[in-house]
C-alpha cells in the first residue's frame, strides 16, 4: 500500500489506525518504516474534574482512589 504526503508533510493513515493509536516511526537506509505499537488505552475511569468543596478548596475528583499498589506500576514505567 503507497500514500502521498501532501505539500504540508501529511499524510492520510490506513482505517485500521485510529486516533490515540501509538506509533513507531523507524528508518531504515533512505526507507521510513511505521509501526502500530498498541491500540489505545481505554479509560475505565470517567475523567478528572475539579470540584470545590464546601470549605473553599478545590480537589480533583473522578477517578478510582490511588493506592501503593498502583503507584509501585506505574513508576516501574517511568523512564
């Protein structure tokens, strides 16, 4: 399969990719190789939103409690 890239350096992905998608962009001699790395995270969690609360301060509320457990995973993939 060939695209074009347009005068603004674009260019229209196949239907299979979709947005949020991670890509892998590796070159290899003069040719550009893209590669699909995983589909999107879905979110399981409805999104972050701030709230003031009845004494004035604003908290962020949302998500599912973090616990250390969840912490320990995600800085095991922090560079």
């Amino acid at each position: 399969m060939t695209r074009t890239v347009d005068p603004k350096r674009r260019l229209v992905l196949p239907d299979h990719f979709h947005s949020g998608d991670v890509v892998e962009i590796q070159t290899e001699g003069e040719d550009v190789v893209i590669v699909r790395r995983m589909k999107a995270v879905e979110r399981k969690h409805p999104k972050a939103r701030l709230v003031r609360r009845k004494d004035g301060t604003t908290v962020i509320a949302g998500g599912a409690p973090v616990n250390d457990e969840i912490v320990k995973r995600i800085m095991e993939d922090f560079p």
